[in-house]
C-alpha cells in the first residue's frame, strides 16, 4: 500500500505540473491570437466580407450533385445487376 500511495501522490504532483503546462500554453495560444490578424509592421488586416451565395446558385449547385449521383447510381446498378 505505501507504494501505491507514492504512485498517487507522484500522480496528483504530475497534474499539477501538466495544468501550468495548459495554463502556459493557453496564454501562448492568446498572444499568437492577437497577432493572427496583424501583418508584419503589427497593423491590423481587413478582413474580407462574408461571401453568399444566391438562391440561384445553390440550385444549380443543387441541381448539379443530383446529376453526379444520377450518373453514378446509373453506372454502379447496372455492375450490380
């Protein structure tokens, strides 16, 4: 029992350790998110508008896909037959 209580308390000494180690790296991963939009003279990037897309273009886009399955199912029954 002695040794299994010197595992656990290397153990919870090791999570101690690994938390910093969290910690640590959180604060590196906010700094290098600061500066994801910066360019090299540290002045903020414009950022690009959301693009969408028309109710049109989704149904061609739409219409497209179903004549790819199509073609594939058309192609793939007549292996299977």
């Amino acid at each position: 029992m002695a040794n299994l209580s010197g595992m656990l308390k290397e153990l919870k000494i090791e999570r101690i350790r690994a938390e910093r180690e969290v910690r640590r790296l959180d604060a590196a991963i906010a700094v290098l998110g600061k500066l994801a939009g910066r360019n090299h003279a540290g002045l903020t990037l414009e950022r690009s508008p959301k693009r969408t897309m028309s109710a049109a273009g989704r149904r061609r886009i739409a219409a497209a896909q179903r004549a790819r399955w199509a073609k594939w199912k058309a192609k793939h029954a007549k292996k299977a037959a």
